[in-house]
C-alpha cells in the first residue's frame, strides 16, 4: 500500500491488529468491492478484537445493528 495514500494508516491499524489480512501478498484492495462474507469476517475479527464474546450471537448481531444504525446517520 502506498504510503501516504487515503487508507494507509487505517489499513496498517486493522492489519496489525490482525482484523484484516489484505488481498494476499500483503496488498490492499481499497477500491475492490466487498462480499458480505468478507465483511461479516471483518466486523467478527472487529468484534473479537474489542473483546466481544463472539460466540454470543444475539449481542454481536446487537452490535452490528448498531453499527448500522450509526454509519447511517454518518
């Protein structure tokens, strides 16, 4: 990823923290479209790294309403 570039340093955040791992050899794909399946594996790795119980799916799909709710109204 280019140094610099509009999602470097929020990519670089995620990466460490291991809620995203890229698009393979360590490339970022920010314009690329996204499933929904990479993105429940984002919001869950999010989750986790917040220190939800991610086993307990009645309040992380709570959490994710919210999370809905709130870039919503952004």
């Amino acid at each position: 990823m280019a140094e610099g570039s509009w999602h470097a340093s929020a990519a670089a955040w995620a990466a460490e923290r291991q809620i995203v791992n890229g698009c393979g050899h360590g490339q970022f794909g920010p314009n690329d479209p996204i499933t929904r399946e990479q993105l429940a594996v984002v919001l869950m790795a999010y989750a986790e790294y917040r220190g939800n119980d991610v086993k307990r799916r009645a309040e992380v799909a709570q959490m994710l309403r919210n999370f809905v709710e709130l870039t919503a109204q952004a």
